[in-house]
C-alpha cells in the first residue's frame, strides 16, 4: 500500500494515542523546522554584506530594536528546546533507556531556566 506525501507528513503532527516521548517528538520536528527557516532567513541577511557595511549596519539597526524582541526571545527558546531535547535522546539511545519521561521533565526545567536567563539577557542589551 502506498501512502501519500500529506498522510506522511501529517502523521508527524498527529496527537491521539501519543505519551511525552511523542509530544516531544512533535515539538521537535516543529522546532526543527523554524530553525531552518531561520538559518535561511539568516543567510540572506548576511548577502546584505555584498551590498557594503552601511547596507549591513542599516539592517541591523532595523532588526536590533523592541519590535523583533519577541521574535528573538522565541527563537532563544527554540534553539534551547531543540538542542536540549537532542541531548535527551542521544543520552536516552545510549546511556539511560527508560527514564525517557524523567530526562524529558528535567530538560524542560533547565531549558526554561537558561531561556528565562538568556531573554533578560538580550532585553537588556536591546532596550537599555
């Protein structure tokens, strides 16, 4: 039987009958996802830089202000989220395989702990 491309990438995001390993399967592709985006986003910005420095620095004085702060502070968490729960399952696969749910609860405190941090980090340096 032959699946179709939407029932594949559907099955990604589908919810019911998953536990935490599965949620955290889900969040991880959605993760996955936006930072690619972002690395593409990231690179045509940086194509900026074969316009000359005043072409650059005038982008970056655009971007480096309150209005693109939550959109910064959700990437941070992003990135945490996503290297944290690859972390986990690199420990899960090799060292400890069945205290998926443990691992999982205890990267989601440290992860909002270093992101809590890191967004009055960069609040400071953009607003003050």
């Amino acid at each position: 039987m032959l699946v179709s491309v939407k029932d594949s990438i559907s099955s990604w995001f589908r919810i019911e009958g998953r536990g935490i390993s599965g949620y955290a399967f889900i969040i991880h592709r959605l993760t996955g996802i936006v930072l690619t985006a972002y690395i593409f986003l990231h690179l045509a910005f940086l194509t900026s830089l074969t316009e000359g420095e005043s072409a650059y620095t005038s982008l970056i004085e655009k971007t480096v202000n309150i209005r693109f702060l939550p959109f910064d502070i959700l990437l941070i968490g992003v990135t945490i989220y996503h290297s944290l729960n690859g972390l986990r399952l690199v420990i899960a696969e090799f060292f400890v395989t069945r205290y998926h749910r443990e691992l999982f609860v205890i990267f989601i405190i440290v992860g909002v702990v270093i992101w809590i941090f890191t967004s009055y980090l960069l609040y400071r340096f953009v607003v003050v």
